[in-house]
C-alpha cells in the first residue's frame, strides 16, 4: 500500500525504473515507527544513499510528505478513471 499510495515512484528522486524498497523516515534503529507518516517508496540508489540517517542528515529531501491515504486513492487505482458523475458522492469535487 505504501508503493502504491506513492505512485510506485521513488519520493526521493522520483524514478519509476528499477528496483523500488520502502525506506523507514527516520529509521527503526533511531525511533522510527512503522507508519504511514514514517514509510515511503524509494529507489535503492537513495534508500542506500541514506541509510541510517534522516534526510536532513543525507542532504536529501522527500518530493511529498507521506501520510495515510484516503479510500478514493484506492478507489482511482483499482477502478482507473471515476465517472464524474460519482465524484459529489466519492467527495472529489
């Protein structure tokens, strides 16, 4: 859920090529916690660059800040495009 709430993209460099992991934020090691506002999708070229360090710390910034989907995100991934007419209903104005 995380890659796909990222867009299977690196929210580092933004690649969609390769091999994609999930990095820890600040990582388990320092405190870190297995959350949706700690988790994102990152390429191993950048999840490696940063390892056990917090972006700040590797001079890296993420493109989008992470947090917990909501339902439409899922809704738009499985379905493909909503028809306007639901979108009132689905609150996508």
């Amino acid at each position: 859920n995380i890659m796909r709430r990222d867009n299977n993209s690196c929210q580092y460099c933004g690649t969609i090529k390769g091999q994609l992991t999930i990095d820890h934020i600040i990582p388990k090691s320092r405190g870190g916690t297995e959350s949706w506002d700690n988790l994102v999708a990152a390429c191993v070229k950048f999840n490696n660059k940063k390892g056990n360090k917090t972006p700040d710390e590797a001079n890296l910034n993420l493109l989008k800040r992470p947090g917990k989907p909501n339902h439409i995100l899922f809704i738009k991934q499985f379905a493909g495009k909503v028809d306007d007419n639901w979108k009132p209903y689905l609150f996508m104005d």
